[in-house]
C-alpha cells in the first residue's frame, strides 16, 4: 500500500521536479562558481538558488560601484577639457 | 545564454539616450546626485531591452518612473509607454504565516519517517531561498508562480550581466582616457 501523501499548498503551485531541475541547470551556468566545479557535482537546488541570490546582490553592488567611478570621474574633468570632450563623446 | 553584442549595442545607445535627458543631473550638480542620474539611466536602458515582455523590466520601469516619469516616457517612446508605466501589476505575494504554521501543525500530527523529514527540510529551505530571491529581483513579490521567478531570474541576470558588461567598458574607458 503506498503511502503517496499529496501535501496541498496553501499558496503558489509547487515547482515539480523536472521543471526544478531544468531551470536549475539553466541558473548554474550563469553563475560563475557553480559552473566551475565538476559537472558530476550534483548541486543542491537550495544552493543554486542561494548562489543566485547571492551573485545578483554581486551585480547590484557593481552597477552601483561603476555608476560611483563614472560620477567621481566626471567631477575630476575640468568642463572645457579635451578629456571631458572624449568622455561626453562616448556618454552622450 | 549570455550578454549577446546586439544586447549590448542597444543597452549603451538607451543608456546613452538617457544620459543626454539627464544632462542637467549630471552637469550641475554634487557627486551623489550625479550618481543617481547615471545608475537611474541605466536601469531605464536594462529595463526597455525587454519592451515590456518581462515581469521584473516592467517592475523596474514602474519604480524608475516614480523618480523620473520623463527619463522613463523619453527612452521607451514607441513602446507604449504609457501603458507601461501606469498598468498594475498583479497581486502581491504575501506569505500568511498563521496559515503556514496551522498547516505544519496538522502535517506533524502523522508520524513521519526520517527520509520524509529531510525531505519536508529540504522544501522548507527551498521556499525560504525562493523567497530570498524574490527580494532582489524586481518585481519579485507579485511573481506567485515560482517557475515564472526563475525563469524571470534567468532573464534579469543576463541583462544585468549586459548592463555591468557595457557600464564597465565606458568607465575603463573613460579612466583610460583621464590617465593619458
């Protein structure tokens, strides 16, 4: 006698475990450590989604870091430089 | 599933445009102010890549036009934007967690065998990562399905990946530039 119990979620849809394990695939090979380990590694999909968290809190911080350099950068260029011209010329 | 170079050519002409209507955020004004204008265009341009056809760009491009509703309207032009920036977005997610504890309570009542334990752990953990990651990507609280979050998740990343790609090349550049 099987004893198949089927858990009703009270909120959203479960994912199954094709889907899971087809968009988890998808995700290692965006993040660059998980896609450095061995492939016979068999990655935990709560890992890959915390690695994913992870890389994309990376990303934010990145943007916000560049967006910092390129606005100190443009406060360090005298208006009427040469090198304030190349720089609006690759901006704007 | 990566940053292609037509990504990237239409990121750095939509950031670029934006760039131009936030001139005056970024010619007259302090160093934080400057920043935001930079980091806010080049969430508009990331967001208009998709026009619309993704949960988290519409999320983005909502929140982007409560700071700058002309930034927003100028860059998506032709791409409905006003439609865009007004049109709610579904119902939000939310976790009730009464409901989720009663619910534990009557599936502990049956005895459960160690591997049903660890597997129970196991969900609980993921529903906890799920959630986590709904946290940062936009519009991640009213993606109730959570096939659609990943799948959204897979998408934002790329453009992410897209946006770091180009905004990194133009400040090497541009540091390139100020050291000669």
């Amino acid at each position: 006698m099987s004893n198949r119990r089927s858990r009703q979620s009270s909120n959203a849809p479960r994912i199954s475990d094709d889907q899971m394990i087809d968009l988890v695939g998808k995700l290692r090979h965006l993040l660059p450590e998980i896609s450095e380990r061995r492939r016979s590694d068999k990655v935990s999909a709560s890992k890959v989604l915390q690695e994913t968290c992870n890389y994309i809190r990376k990303l934010h911080r990145e943007v916000d870091n560049l967006s910092d350099r390129l606005s100190q950068l443009l406060d360090s260029v005298d208006e009427d430089s040469h090198e304030a011209a190349v720089i609006r010329s690759l901006l704007m | 599933m990566q940053p292609t170079s037509s990504m990237k050519e239409e990121f750095l002409k939509k950031w670029q445009m934006g760039l131009e209507i936030v001139r005056p955020s970024i010619d007259n004004t302090n160093v934080s102010e400057r920043k935001k204008a930079i980091k806010l265009s080049a969430d508009v341009a990331m967001a208009s890549l998709r026009k619309g056809t993704t949960c988290w760009s519409r999320a983005l491009i909502q929140k982007s036009a409560t700071e700058d509703n002309f930034l927003v309207r100028q860059v998506l032009s032709g791409i409905k934007a006003e439609t865009l920036i007004n049109k709610k977005l579904t119902k939000k997610v939310v976790c009730h967690r009464k409901i989720v504890r009663r619910s534990k309570k009557i599936s502990r009542r049956k005895s459960r065998s160690a591997s049903e334990e660890a597997a129970a752990k196991a969900k609980r953990i993921v529903k906890k990562r799920t959630q986590g990651l709904r946290s940062v990507v936009p519009g991640g609280e009213f993606m109730s399905n959570d096939v659609l979050l990943l799948q959204e998740t897979l998408d934002y990343i790329v453009s992410l990946q897209t946006q770091v790609n180009v905004m990194r090349s133009i400040v090497d550049a541009a540091e390139a530039e100020i050291e000669r």
